[in-house]
C-alpha cells in the first residue's frame, strides 16, 4: 500500500513574524512563548481556562473548549502552526486542525501517547524494553492478567492519566475488585511493577527535516507521585545514556515526530549491570527538561519552536559540567526570596495567583560550573 | 536644608503577580517584559506606537502619547511600579507619574541623562574626567567656546540626541555658521573632539536597598554612529577597569539611581598608559549590555526586573570566558536562516516586521566557553 500523500502545507517553514497556535494555556505553553517570542515569532494561545498562565504573554489568545468546531477554525485561520503544550487535547481537535493548518508533532504521536496500551506495544515493537503489560477491560481480565504478571502490579486506565492519577496498586488478589472499581469502567492496563534504582528521562526534538537532537539524559526524583528533582548528568552509564537516546530516536522516528519530547525510563540493576525500560512517552515539552532554560545552549522551549516553525535545531550541549531542577509545588514557592538572595539559583515562577497544594507555581535551576571573572 | 521626605510608594517591594508598568515599548521594553514573565510579574507597556515590539509580550498595553494625563493616570493606577526603557521620555510624564505611583529609576536620573550639559557636570563632579565642553547658546558663544577648546570640536545640542543625530562636527572655524544653524536654534554643548583607542561601556544596577551590582566592562565597535558590535572581557587593564565601574557606581549614587543603567567611556591612550573619559549615560537597560542574556547568570533585563521590583541583584557572573553581541541591523537579520545554523550562535529578534535601513531588527550572541557533554 503506498503511503497516503502528506497532507497540505506539511513542509511549511516559518518565517519570523509569523504566528505559531499552542493548544493549551499552561506553564509550558507560557515558556513556549516566551522563547518564540525572542525568536521573533508570535504565539497565539488555545485554552479553556480563563486564567491560563500563557494568556499574558501571548499576543492573541481564544478561550475556547477543545470540542469548539468554530473556535477552532478561527484558530486555524489566524495562525501558522499549531503545536500542543499537552498531552490531553483531543485526539478530535487535532484532527481537525490538521485538515486546516500543520500541527506538530500530530494526531499519530498524540494518539499513542494518550493510550498506555498503544504506548507500550510501540516501545516493543522498536525492541525496547517495558515493564510486562496486558490489557484489562473487566474484573475476569484482571484476575487472569495478574496470574501471568503476578504481584505486585500497577492497575491504570490505558488514557488520560498523569502525575499518579487513575492508578491503583495491587498487592494482593484480594485487591483486585477494589482496583477494577477504581477503574470505573475504563479499559486499563496491568503492568509488572518495576524495582529500579533510579529513573531517567531523555528530552530531545526532532526537526522537520528528520534531524534529531537530543539533551543530556537527566535523572529524576519524585515525590507524591510528581517530578520533584532533576539532574544531569545522571547516574548512568555511556552505553546505557546511549541507548536511552537511540530508544528516544526510534520512537521520534516511528511516531512521524515533529519537536520536543520526553521519554522517561527506569534503570533497572541487574547481574550484566544498568537496563533501561521505557515507562512513559510524552509528546511535549517536559518538565525533567527545564533545566535547559539555563544549563543548555539551547532550552527545550526554544528547540521545540524551532521544530514546529521548521527551522534547524539548536545546539543540545550543556553549558558548564551539570545542572539541577527544582520544582516549586504549592507553598514552595512562598520562599521567592529566600531563592531570589542565592547568587546560584535561577528562578522561574509562573504568573499562577493561587498556590494549590500539588500545583506547580515555578521551578528553580542551579548550574554547575566554573564561572568567569565579574566585577 | 534636610532632604525632602520620600515620596509615597517609594519602598514597595513587589509581590510575584504585582505589575510592572514600562513606559516605552521598543526591544528593550519587550526584552524586560520576557524577563519579568520569568519571574511571575507582569508587565504593562504604555506607549504611542501601534506596532510597539513589546505590547505582543505583555498581559495588558496602553497606547496613548506621553502627554495624556487621562491615560498616564489610569495607567498609573493599573501598575504597581513603572519604569522606561528609553530616556527620551518627557521628564513632565515622570513626575506626573511619581505623584501617583514608584517609578524608578526616577525624574531626577532621567532630566540629568537627557540633557547632556547636566550629564558632563555630574561627571565633573564626581571627578570624572569628560572632554572639555561649553555652553553653546548662541553662534557667538560658539565662536567664543572654538577659542577655548579648539578644533576639532563636536557640537551636539544639548536634548534628545542619540545615535549620531543632532550633531555637527567641527574641523575649521569657517565651519561655526552651519554647524550653529544645524542646532535649529537649540540649546547646544560644543565638545573638545575626544582621540580614543577604544569605547567601553559599564552595565550596572543599583538596587531598592542601595546595593550595587556591574556586568564586566564591555567593548563597543560602532558603525555609521550605531552600536555593530559588543566584546566582553575589553581590553582593558584591570585598573582601569575598576576605575570605570567605581564612576558607574558614583554616578548611580549620586542619581538615587534604581534599576540598570549605561555609562559609556571613551578609552584614551596617554604616557601613563590608559585613561577613562565619561562620555555618555544612558539611564535603561543598554545595547552594550544584550550579551549578558546568554553571557551572564543573571541577564541586564532580569537585573533591571529585580531592581524595580524591590528585589535582591542576581549576581553578574560570566559564564564561559567571554562573549560576543552583534546587532543585526536593517537588512543584516535577512540571514536568520544562516544563523540558525550555525550552533554557537544565540538568535534574538526583535518582532518588527519592517526591516528599515538603520532600524534594530535583532542581535546575535556567541560564547567563549569550553562547554560540557552532549548527546
């Protein structure tokens, strides 16, 4: 079967001046634009929410639901590109604007990273490795899943989970009703739980043209079930660092991707020393990469735009010998001062009014390295 | 006589959300509304222009003329403390403002930086050297002033001079009539023409409390009266160095200066080696000092953010070993594409869609540096 033609203005490249849409009003939408904007090209801003922190500092914005068909054919019509700032947009929406205007990365990339179940069989097909999977859509699947998988095993909804949502851990059989329940009915995935020593993430782009760029792979801590620390260079072996980055390249490959994206990994110790198996894949700019804001020649933000807008990837490399993320949850953020009075730390907060328990307010990036003479 | 009181508002410190008001909204306002985005403040931009470079960054803009109380006082009451990013800004405007709301720096700074007499006799006063100058306000005046200083002279009137215009360089004393006639009848400063080896720059800030803070001296190649090129280290003996940034900090003091600003110095070679003349101070954020965006740890906009706000200086660090500004000028940024490619370059444009000749489109940094691994 030959493959389908590519569909109208897929070769698009931007020029300054012109305007790239993102789907989603967040922190990452916010940062995204900020970097277009020393680019010299213009964002306009696609969300829901009426105090999206992108509004202000975008120069258009529509405040729309995802399902609005005229909202967003006017959205389609006013801007050049459209690229998402996460992975829970409508498969739908996207299509739609695809018939319309470019959107990088697309609905193929969206779609496999919305289903855990189509996430895996990906990462298996590229010969990767993953935890040990199968799919779940009753109680009796459930029962005769974990009698191959055995225990313990993590139960979670194949679609719209993140940062711990939508999951239930099963240490028993006799958990297993409880789990399905929490399920409330959604197909679900069972997957082996994974002992390892630590977990890694690479964040790379991949251009228009195929070119493909990745950061350093970072090594992350977690805390309630969210990024809490991130540092490079991880705690991995060249080839092991290596691999991360091939697997990384694979699935930019086979997904069609266009811009940034996250794959997160767990190393795993084993008798022939580090494994790597793929946990998840994000289609976006991500968090365990905003250390590139100051510790990279080039920020994830930048990279991504750079993608979408078809233009040549930027140097990945590290500026000095490591860095360190540290995101501001809730009330972390109450301490501005304290971090604006260290002379090491750089802090980026995100124009949020309200600080939420387990909501992210900013994050701070600490670089290691030796710094030239000042006055 | 005691000073007089502090006027209302003068030590607010502001809150992360708070809103900074610009007056001005050119690449610098633009450049310290991204910065400020950074850290969670936002930013308000007033000025006449319609296709301001800074009103597509910023959450809210107001477009009047300088001299529209209507709209200054509504703006005043929208902003929790304002700041320019050109000092060309009626001092009228300020102190309007001051009455109602923090503005820093204040009038004070401003008058003495738009008025080049009062500039040259701070300097003098401080003891810093300046070139010989006279008061030019008549032609006879300025054939008395020739006797005294001699040729070749440069005469400037007094007012809103920048990059070159205004000016008449005097070679022959045939030349007075024209040269006295090119002033319009303004209020003008016959300069003693000042033979130097280089021109550097000192970009520093002093902030709320009074502390002091200055990037490394820059070297400033200029072409047709317009900054081309910025080096950091100058070569400049350290000395000399320090002398030029202990004059930056005289001057700042002497201005209950708040914020970033620009002293330019002319760099002359004598017997005794180098000498430092005052030549210009420029009360914003300064062209000289765009390197420190990918050059320094903190960046002359972010500086500039801190100090306004109330808040700690970040520290003035450069990274790497040196580092390189060129402005892209007119036409020069028609080779964005170029510099994409090219890994060590750091592409800033400015969002103006109309490359006039002679009109700041954008600017390019590299680094000196060893830099890290990458993939």
């Amino acid at each position: 079967m030959p493959a389908p033609p590519p569909p109208p203005g897929s070769a698009t490249v931007l020029s300054p001046g012109a305007t790239i849409g993102i789907l989603g009003g967040g922190q990452l939408g916010r940062m995204l634009a900020l970097s277009a904007a020393q680019l010299g090209l213009n964002c306009h801003i696609f969300a829901p929410e009426a105090d999206s922190p992108a509004f202000g500092v975008a120069a258009r914005h529509t405040r729309a639901g995802y399902d609005d068909e005229v909202a967003l054919a006017g959205f389609a019509s006013a801007v050049d590109v459209v690229t998402f700032e996460f992975e829970n947009v409508p498969v739908s929406t996207v299509r739609f604007l695809e018939a319309r205007v470019p959107v990088r990365p697309g609905s193929k990339a969206l779609g496999v990273a919305q289903d855990r179940l189509a996430e895996k069989q990906l990462a298996r097909s590229l010969k990767a490795t993953t935890a040990a999977f199968a799919s779940v859509t009753s109680h009796a699947e459930l029962v005769a899943a974990l009698a191959v998988i055995g225990l313990p095993a993590v139960l979670k909804t194949t679609r719209l989970g993140y940062d711990g949502k939508g999951q239930a851990k099963l240490t028993a059989m006799a958990g297993s009703e409880a789990a399905w329940a929490a399920m409330r009915g959604q197909p679900a995935i069972l997957e082996a739980f994974v002992r390892f020593r630590c977990e890694v993430s690479v964040v790379a782009a991949r251009g228009l043209d195929g070119s493909f760029s990745a950061f350093d792979a970072t090594e992350n801590e977690h805390r309630h079930h969210m990024l809490h620390r991130s540092m490079v260079p991880a705690t991995l072996s060249r080839p092991c660092a290596d691999e991360a980055v091939a697997t990384t390249r694979r699935i930019a490959e086979a997904l069609d991707y266009v811009g940034v994206l996250g794959v997160e990994f767990f190393v795993c110790t084993g008798e022939r020393g580090d494994t790597l198996v793929v946990n998840e894949i994000a289609p976006r700019v991500h968090n365990s990469g905003h250390w590139t804001m100051d510790g990279a020649v080039t920020s994830q933000f930048e990279q991504h735009v750079r993608a979408v807008a078809g233009w040549p990837l930027g140097s990945p490399a590290l500026l000095g010998t490591g860095a360190e993320m540290l995101n501001l949850i809730g009330d972390d953020a109450a301490d501005w001062q304290g971090i604006l009075q260290d002379p090491s730390a750089r802090l980026h907060l995100y124009g949020k009014a309200e600080a939420r328990p387990g909501r992210k307010m900013g994050h701070v990036n600490r670089l290691r390295t030796e710094l030239g003479s000042h006055s």
